[in-house]
C-alpha cells in the first residue's frame, strides 16, 4: 500500500497564509493569540505569516482603543482593504448596482442606474457596467483583480454563461467571457440567490449556521441553499430555482411554461394583488403600502392572509426537502410586517415535519438589506484572489 503524499513545506505556508487571510477577510480584525487559536498553530507560525503578510501590505497592526482592562493590550491584525479590490455588480430585473469591495469586505465605492426596456439588452448591461468600472476606478485610484457579477436568472458557473434570464429577456448570454475579455480578470457570475445565501451565511442573519436557505422574491422568486458550510450548487450549478415548484395545480401561468409555481403566488405581481394595487405599482408605492400596513397587525393578517399562506405553504416544502436550521428572507419579503413573518414561522414550524425534528427552523430577515447580493458577488470573486495576495 502507497504512502498518502507529503505536502511540502511551501504549500503547506501557502495554505497556512490563505487560510488566515480568509480568516481576517471574513471575521474581521483579530489578536495574534486568537488567529492561534482558531487555526490550530503555534505563535511563532502566527507571528511568520502575520509579519510576512504586513511587510507586503496586506495587512496591518494597531493598538485597540483604550479599554477598562489592565495590562498593556495585544495588537489586532487588520486587513487592508486597497491590498485586494474586487468589482461586484448586482443586476436585476430593474436596476444594476456595481460596486468596488477591498479585503475585509470594505465598500470602497459604489454606482448604480435603472434599467428600461432599451437599457435592458445584454450589449447596453454590459457596455455600461465597464464603463461605469472604468470611472469608479479611475476616481478611487484603485484597480479590482476579479469580478463577481449576480445575475437573476439560471448561471453556468463553469463559464459565466447566463442560460436564460427570462425577467431580463435573456437568453444563453455569455456574460463571464465577454466581461473577462474586456476586463481582462477573471470574472465568476452566479445566480442572484444563490449569491444572496453566500453573504448571509458569510456576513449576515445566518452567520455560524452551517445549513441555511436564503429565499429571494423580487419580480421573480429564487433560493440559494447552504450545506455544511458550503454553496449547493449541483452537477452544473443549476440549483435554487424553488420559484418553479409549482405549488397551485390549475394556477396562474408562468413564463417558465408550466402554471402555479411559487413566483406566481408570493413574487411582486402577487404582492401588488395582495395589497389591492395594480401589478405593475412602482417599487417605491409597494413598500410604502407594506410599511403602512405593518402599523396594524390585525390588518396586516387580513390584507395578506391569501398571500401568507402561499409563501407558508412553499416555505414547508423548502424546509421539508433541505432541512435547513434557519430560512433567510430576502428583498420583498423583508418588508413584510414582522407580525406576518413570525405568524408565517410558527405555521411553518407546526407545518413541517423536518422543522419539528431539528428543533424548529427558525425563519428571519435578511441582515444585510440591498446589498446583500453584491456583498455575495464580492465574495464569490474572493474566492480566486485570496490565495494569490
């Protein structure tokens, strides 16, 4: 029988400095005998990798503010944010955001433009989007090595390629190719939700849970599922399209083809028919309606019980096939009067047969807002630059 191989001693400091990188990158600033702590290894190898590390510039060192403990204090290690930036860009259904994120998670700047039936085609979105880069860059003086770019719609993670975004009217759009080509980095493109659970599981609501699901319903509904710790993303990274259960036999007809998916029960039209207004409301009038609304529980109940029970209903089966710890509700969803979303947990957990043997699935908010899916394309781009800092 063969010896398992050896790693050498410069992967195994190479692994040792990705993984304390990735550690600052993510748990933010930390003392030399903590980052000992939490990677297993002893001072002096702490003390290696921390001062090769600021000798290059990645990282700094600084005395805490002055606290009430005695003695001298330890100093905290700190990313630096300008020595890896990375370009985000969150596109939707109506509007793009793109944004510059330094190591550690920094938002160093940021633009953003709506999008209309004529800006909506793939050349316009991706004209605009270098472009717009290109400024950014300029006026922040600083340069991004990769790109993550959200995309809602179903994503080849292989290439970038968007097989279909029906929302935007695309259709096998080879968006990671013709941005690298320009860009000349690498880029990674995913689908928005399955972007939106990355930086939930990394930086938000769901942080330390190791079995999550994010549910994003905007015009169009999607999931992103982290297991162990990790993106599910299936043989070709087709996973997450839970807007497509088709829960409603008979039901509405969806653009997917098939009737009754989820999307057209609790996505935005749905909403709008919930709250009595026509289904093409601005997004601006939907949320003042639902903020309005939370003011009053009782009426909220009333007004949203048909709704409440379509998003309960889809939640069960979300819960009842990946058996997740914890749902994180996202966009519209978080605008919700709570007093609906916990009537909604209590029924999924009365509900769910899986919610009841894992102790009850917990059901919150998005921590992390509007920029939830371009802290997530950020993240995914941190993937291929932290070992190369």
């Amino acid at each position: 029988m063969s010896s398992p191989p050896v790693a050498r001693p410069d992967e195994v400091r190479r692994h040792n400095r990705t993984t304390l990188l990735r550690l600052l990158h993510v748990g933010g600033p930390s003392t030399r005998a903590a980052l000992a702590t939490e990677l297993g290894l002893n001072r002096s190898t702490i003390k290696t990798l921390v001062d090769g590390l600021a000798e290059a510039g990645v990282v700094e060192e600084k005395v805490p503010r002055p606290g009430r403990g005695a003695g001298r204090p330890s100093l905290l290690v700190l990313p630096q944010p300008h020595a890896a930036v990375v370009l985000a860009v969150d596109l939707q259904v109506e509007h793009v955001a793109i944004a510059l994120v330094g190591l550690g998670g920094q938002i160093l700047g940021r633009n953003s433009w709506n999008l209309h039936a004529r800006t909506r085609t793939a050349d316009e979105v991706i004209t605009h989007v270098i472009e717009s880069t290109r400024v950014l860059a300029g006026d922040l003086g600083v340069e991004p090595v990769a790109v993550g770019v959200s995309v809602p719609g179903v994503v080849r993670r292989a290439d970038g390629l968007v097989h279909e975004a029906p929302n935007l009217r695309w259709t096998d759009v080879a968006l990671g190719d013709r941005l690298s080509a320009v860009l000349r980095i690498p880029v990674l493109v995913a689908n928005d939700a399955e972007l939106g659970a990355v930086a939930e599981h990394l930086r938000g609501a769901a942080r330390g849970s190791s079995d999550s699901v994010y549910v994003s319903a905007d015009v169009g509904v999607g999931g992103g599922v982290i297991s162990q710790g990790s993106s599910l993303r299936g043989g070709a990274g087709y996973v997450g399209e839970i807007g497509h259960m088709a829960i409603r036999p008979g039901g509405r007809a969806c653009y997917c083809g098939s009737r009754g998916c989820w999307e057209t029960e609790i996505g935005e039209a749905a909403l709008c028919r919930a709250l009595g207004l026509p289904e093409d409301t601005p997004r601006g009038a939907i949320l003042v309606e639902l903020r309005e609304l939370g003011l009053d529980a009782d009426s909220a109940a009333a007004r949203l019980e048909e709704y409440a029970e379509w998003l309960t209903l889809g939640l069960v089966n979300v819960v009842n096939l990946l058996g997740p710890e914890l749902v994180v509700l996202g966009d519209l969803l978080t605008v919700l009067p709570e007093s609906v979303i916990r009537a909604i947990a209590e029924e999924v957990r009365r509900r769910s047969l899986v919610s009841r043997a894992v102790g009850g699935t917990r059901i919150v908010s998005s921590a992390l807002g509007a920029d939830v899916k371009l802290l997530g394309a950020a993240e995914v781009a941190f993937e291929v630059v932290l070992d190369t800092v």
